[in-house]
C-alpha cells in the first residue's frame, strides 16, 4: 500500500525536527490508522489520547486485567498532519 506524499513529507520534517526515524513514525501510522483510514479526533492518526483541552470524546477498546473494555476517551486533537507527526515523535 502506498503513503500519500503529504504523510511522508510529515514524517520527514519530524525526523528532522526529533531525530525518530521517519520509518518509525511512518510505521506507527500505519498500524494505528489502518493506513491512514482511522483517526482519533482532528488529524489524530496515532491514538495520542488528551485531557479534554482540544480534543475529541471518541469510543475506544482499552484492556484492562486482560479484557477488551468499550470505553470513552478524550483524543487529542492537531492541526495538521504535521503537528501530529511531531506530537508523535
């Protein structure tokens, strides 16, 4: 599956603003969005949870003593794909 161009640019400026490997970043990506398919809030591709400032009330699946519980979750929210990379990195 290919990446659109906009999410490897972000990566890269995280790279370069962090020092995280952008095959590291772009990988967390993948696996928490399903490619870019899911979010957690506005621009959230990596499940980076938040404090109620900012952020959006998502459902989400947490485990807890070894079983998957339905629960509500404040998300953070960014402004770009890019912030999210460096919130991420």
């Amino acid at each position: 599956m290919q990446l659109p161009q906009q999410v490897i640019d972000a990566a890269k400026t995280a790279k370069t603003a962090t020092g995280v490997p952008a095959s590291v970043s772009l990988a967390q990506y993948a696996l928490e969005s399903a490619w870019g398919r899911l979010t957690t809030g506005k621009n959230n591709y990596f499940g980076i949870k938040g404090n109620g400032t900012n952020c959006t009330l998502c459902w989400t699946h947490e485990d807890y003593h070894g079983k998957w519980v339905k629960i509500q979750a404040y998300f953070q929210d960014y402004d770009s794909i890019e912030s999210a990379f460096l919130a991420h990195a």
